[in-house]
C-alpha cells in the first residue's frame, strides 16, 4: 500500500505544481500554487520557530531581491505615466521567491526524511507523475466538453476565444499553448531519466506508457514541447545510455527507438482513423503539422514565430530604458504597437539589460552549482542541468524564465540534486553508528 505521507506530499507537489489562479475578485493573489508555498513557508517556521535557508538557497534569492529592487526602480522613476501596467514586473520575482524557499523545504524533507527512505528517484517518479496527472486532465478535458467547462469556469481560461479553448487545452493553466506544452514536455524529459536508470522491466513499460499520455497532452495544447520529445529527449537518451550502458548502448538505443517508432506510428494511424471526423481533433491535427502540410502542397516550410525571430532583433533606443528597462512594457507590449511576446523582447524591455543579467544569471549560477556539486554523478546532474538548458532555449521564443509550471519542475529537480548531493556529503563525514 502507499503510505498517506506519500499521497500527502504527491497532492502538495501537484498544487505546487500546478495550482491554479483561481478567477475572482482577487485577481493574481487567489493562485493556489503561490498559497500553497507561502503555507508549506509558515508550516515550517512553525515546526521549526525559524526559517533558515541553506546558502544556495539564499543565493539565489539575492537574484530576486535584485530583480524586485530594478523593476520598482524603473517603473517609479523612468516609468511612472504608465504605473498601473507595471506592477506584474514588480510582482513577478516577490511570486517567484517564496515558490524557490518553499520548494527548497519540499526537496529537503523528501531527501532527508530517512524514515520513508525517499532517494532522487523516488523524489523525481513523484514530480513526474504529478505531470502525468495534469496531462490526463488536458486528455479528458479535450474529449468531454463539461469536465472542461468545470475547469474553465474556475480559470482565467474561460476568456480565451472559444476556438482556443477547445484545441489548445489549458488544463489549470489560463491558458493552452506553447508554454504549457514546454511543462508537459519537461515530464517526457524526466520520464527518460527513470525508464534509464530503472532496473525493472516492468517499470520501464509503464514509464513508456505514460510517456505516451505526456506527449498526448502536448499535442493537445501547443507545438513547442514536441521540439523537446522530438529532438531532445532522444539526444538525452542517447546520452544516458552512452553514460550507463558501455557497450550494450547501441543495442539499447536501436530497440528503444524501434519500439518508439511503431508505438507513435501505430498511435498517430488509429487517432487519425478513429478521429478523423472530429472537428476539433483536424483542428489540432492541422495547427501542429501546418508547416508540413504547407511544405507538401508546395507552400516551404513556414514556421511563422522562427520567421519573426529571424526578421527581428529590436532594442530600446533610450539609453536608460535600455539599461534599466520600463516595468509596464513587460504586462502589454502591444501598448506601444509591437506586436510579439518574444522571450527576449519582454524581458530586455520591462526589465533592461540589467534586469535580464539578473534573470539569466539565476539560471547559470544554477547551472553551475549542479556542475560542481562532487558526491552527485553525471547521470543525476543532467536532470537539473538539461531543464535548465531547455528554459533558455525557449525563452528565445516565448518568456519561459520564472514562468508557472516550468519554473517549479525546474526548481524541484535542481533542489533534489542538490539536496542529495549535501545528503550524500554529511553522510560520508558523520557515518552511521559513531
């Protein structure tokens, strides 16, 4: 039987994770994730009569503090005709500070709670299947109108037109799309991880068929995360059996792809016969193979947000909104007549290039904490290491740094990894029994 402690913590890793911002008269402060870590903050300053944070931790709200102390800055002082557009700027990183304290809690209990003897890969199996959870909900959502409805009225998801709230689920999200499907996606690179490392043939097949639903849920809401199941995860896999296999790899490889290839192809053939009559199924079909079918009829491969990035590289001309930023332009760009959400775009211009050396340096000092942690081996490093790695890369495309869902699955694997590694450390220096 799974313990109750076990259900507990998969219930709060999910709402973490995945907690919606309610719609109400509260606005962004009714989000159940930010409640969530704000409660699992004062359980533990109850428990303990103190909140002490480990020095990484603690470096990496400087970062933060930083962010916080920029944004007000600009939006006081360069920005404040337009103040009322800019609090988002200002709020983002006090939202994203209790997210990092309360989950370096979180990984500390399930690393350093011997009792249930979590290790990483019980700690990461949870986070994954707190993914696959949510990627059955976007599945049943798809498929029965009044399950997502019930959602949706509870969500900001409700005041997406109509079209994209069938064919680009949300799940709790506000809305479906490519940052949702990077989420989803960053389950399938986790999901590689444990059907690698497991022994069990038996837990390998039911990781792969999980896989299977984690990829449903991608194709449900948006093309991004397919770059990620498409290119990544095989390279990641690739890999890992390089790492661990020695000579047996290749074979491995061979098989797992082969298997790959006729369970996708199969998959795609029935849903295509079985759906082909289904609106809202040819609806995502065509949105997620558009450049293909256009490169079949003649048209070229189009990918319309590729073709933007390539047109495009556009800086603030005021010398100190380009190094300070102005906070309204991250809330609504289209204010000021240009039309994008690019990654760089939002964060350059509502935070300047100060403010965006805050964002992108929280993630490499991350990245190179992992790279430096020495009781850790590279297989467990590339968890932390390649989500991190992911977040920049789309961040190109979309404003992906400290965004819900992919920030907490990236903040939960670093903290594990991390965790473990100071486990691993105390436990060599003070061994058992003396």
């Amino acid at each position: 039987m799974i313990k109750s402690n076990v259900i507990i913590l998969y219930i709060v890793i999910f709402f973490v994770v995945y907690g919606p911002v309610i719609d109400s008269r509260f606005g962004a402060l009714f989000d159940i994730s930010f409640l969530t870590c704000v409660f699992i903050i004062l359980l533990n300053i109850v428990k303990c009569s103190r909140l002490v944070l480990d020095q990484f931790t603690f470096k990496l709200s400087v970062f933060l503090v930083f962010i916080f102390v920029i944004s007000l800055s600009s939006a006081v002082l360069l920005d404040v005709e337009h103040i009322e557009h800019s609090m988002r700027a200002i709020m983002r990183p006090v939202r994203v500070l209790p997210t990092v304290v309360s989950l370096a809690l979180l990984s500390q209990y399930i690393i350093n709670n011997r009792k249930n003897q979590f290790t990483i890969e019980s700690g990461i199996t949870i986070v994954f299947c707190v993914i696959v959870l949510h990627a059955i909900i976007m599945i049943v959502q798809f498929f029965n109108e009044p399950f997502r409805n019930a959602i949706y009225q509870f969500t900001t998801a409700k005041y997406v037109i109509e079209s994209y709230q069938a064919t680009r689920i949300a799940g709790f999200a506000g809305a479906g799309g490519a940052q949702l499907s990077i989420a989803q996606s960053f389950g399938l690179v986790l999901g590689v991880y444990l059907f690698v490392s497991s022994k069990s043939l038996k837990f390998k097949f039911f990781i792969f068929l999980l896989c299977q639903l984690l990829l449903g849920s991608i194709f449900l809401t948006g093309r991004s995360g397919l770059l990620t199941a498409f290119i990544f995860c095989p390279l990641y896999f690739i890999y890992l059996n390089l790492l661990e296999s020695g000579s047996k790899a290749i074979k491995n490889i061979l098989i797992a792809f082969l298997g790959v290839s006729i369970c996708l192809g199969s998959a795609i053939f029935i849903l295509f016969d079985a759906l082909a009559d289904n609106p809202m199924f040819m609806s995502v079909f065509n949105r997620i193979f558009d450049t293909f079918i256009g490169y079949n009829e003649g048209v070229g491969v189009k990918i319309n947000t590729v073709d933007v990035l390539m047109k495009m590289f556009i800086l603030p001309n005021e010398v100190l909104h380009l190094i300070f930023g102005k906070a309204s332009y991250l809330n609504n760009n289209t204010l000021y007549g240009i039309f994008t959400d690019i990654g760089y775009f939002r964060l350059v211009w509502g935070y300047g290039l100060l403010g965006s050396l805050f964002h992108y340096g929280f993630y490499i000092f991350a990245m190179y904490t992992v790279l430096n942690l020495q009781y850790i081996g590279k297989r467990e490093k590339s968890i932390p290491l390649l989500l991190l790695l992911l977040t920049l890369f789309f961040n190109s495309k979309e404003i992906l740094i400290f965004t819900k869902f992919t920030f907490q699955i990236c903040m939960l694997s670093l903290f594990l990894i991390y965790f473990s590694n100071k486990a691993i450390k105390k436990s060599l220096s003070y061994p058992q029994g003396e």
